[in-house]
C-alpha cells in the first residue's frame, strides 16, 4: 500500500508541475515558391506556389498561385511571360546549352522572387547494343548494352541516367531495371522514376564506358531501348537526392520535415538547369 500511494504522490506531482508556456511569435509570412527543371528537350515550365506555416498542409484557397506573372530572361533578354496551363507557368521556348536564365515571379500581396540558372554544356553520347554476347544458365540469349560519353575536366559534373525498354505490343516504355557492378552504382538507391544520379568523381575529365546485360525479352519489337542521361549542378544533385529520399521514407507521413536546397532569391523552391542527351537504340 504505501508502495502505491508513493507512485500516486509522484504522479500527482509530475501532473502539477506542467505550467503553460504562451510564445509570442511573429505572424507567418508566406513566401513565393518555384519549382521545376529548365530541361534542353521540353519547353519552360514552372510549377508557382506559396509556402504554408509547417502545421498547415493545405486550406480551402489550395497552394497554387494561379494569377502571378512569371517572367523569363535569357541573360538581359527577356524571352516573355510564362502563361498559367493546368497547374503550371509555360513559355513556349526550349532553354539551350550553356545559357544562364533568370525567372522572375511577382504576386499580390507577395514579394517578388527570382531564380538564377543556367543550362550545361551539351553532352555527347555514344550507344550500342548487342543481342547476344551468350546464355544464361537456362540457355536463353543474354544482349548486352553499352553507353560512353566524355566528362569535361576541371568542372563538377552530376549526372542522371535513365534506361527505357520499348514494348510493341502495348506500344509503352517502362524503365529497364538493370544490374551493374560499376562503382557509380554502388550504395546509390534507385530513385523512383528507375533512373540513377551520380557524379564524376570517380571518372573526372575521362570517358566514361557503362555496360549493361540485357535478358532475353527485355525489349519487344522496334525501337528497343532509349538511352538518356542528364547533366545538372550540385545544387541540383543535393535537391534531388534530398526530395528522393524523403519520397521513399515516408512523404511526409511518418517522417520528419527537411529543409530543402533553394535557389530563389526572396522566395523557396528551385529550378534545376538540365542539359538532356538522349538516343534511341533500333
């Protein structure tokens, strides 16, 4: 019994001691946010938001700004106003290599944010593919493909690799799930889309060779595969490995919030500049 009432003394205690703690915090200020990738084989296209207090997912007015003006420069040219299109800011031109882009965004009630970019230089690649280099251990036909391309010296470069396979009968692709022992591949997640990130660390200022097998039926029909790698920054890279990881451990439901890479000057988001090498292997 007197076991009971010393842990019913503590409790009372524990419960008495909470005191109420009033913070005065200075009143939210929603911020302008800018998202997407200046990619060399898509047009300009930005998704415009505004930023919410960490507490509040959404409200009845949503997140989109619907009404902002979204202004592109290439360098001190001005390109034009991106038009609002289902949800995002469109111009109708393609960023070129080696460009450097400003976006300027003003809304009411907001202040005018500004994002700066630019586009790498164009990478060149080479491609092949061999339909049989052997068997594997139940006697079917193993193909191979092979990638090279050229990393350009004394600069940090940041790649993503995507690899699909064309199916005829269905007339899709879908990204081609590969092995590889190459160390680019090593600890490095597969990111959703089935495409890979990696930089130049391990091959700067050389030719890179990938090669890959390929099981028999991978590709049905004609074309077979295509072959795409990207080229962006770091701050690019670090973004999308942040966003990536966050995605596959929980998107938010049960895990924490981080703080992302930005370069929006007054404003959050980014933009990536993407210099996209494609081919398509018959």
């Amino acid at each position: 019994m007197k076991k009971h009432l010393f842990i019913l003394s503590i409790i009372v205690l524990a419960c008495g001691c909470n005191k109420p703690i009033d913070l005065d915090l200075p009143a939210y200020s929603s911020k302008i946010v800018i998202n997407g990738e200046a990619n060399t084989d898509t047009v300009f296209n930005f998704q415009v938001s505004r930023s919410l207090p960490i507490m509040q997912s959404n409200d009845s007015t949503g997140y989109l700004l619907q009404d902002a003006t979204v202004t592109v420069y290439d360098g001190s040219a001005l390109l034009g106003n991106a038009q609002y299109q289902g949800g995002k800011y469109v111009l109708n031109q393609k960023p070129l290599p080696e460009h450097t882009y400003t976006v300027n965004v003003s809304a009411k009630n907001y202040t005018t944010a500004q994002s700066i970019f630019s586009i790498p230089k164009k990478l060149n690649i080479t491609t092949s593919y061999i339909d049989s280099i052997g068997t594997d251990n139940t006697g079917f036909k193993v193909g191979q493909i092979t990638v090279s391309f050229s990393d350009e010296p004394n600069v940090k470069n940041y790649y993503r690799l995507l690899i699909l396979a064309y199916d005829d009968g269905t007339l899709t692709w879908s990204p081609f799930n590969f092995t590889s022992n190459d160390v680019v591949f090593l600890n490095n997640t597969k990111l959703n889309d089935g495409s890979y990130i990696f930089s130049d660390r391990t091959f700067a200022g050389r030719t890179k060779t990938l090669t890959f097998s390929v099981p028999f039926g991978t590709a049905i029909g004609t074309p077979k595969f295509e072959v795409s790698i990207k080229t962006f920054s770091e701050d690019y890279y670090n973004y999308l490995r942040q966003t990536d990881q966050y995605n596959q451990n929980g998107n938010g439901v049960t895990n924490d919030p981080i703080i992302l890479k930005t370069n929006v000057t007054n404003g959050l988001g980014m933009i990536g500049g993407v210099s996209n090498a494609r081919d398509t292997i018959q």
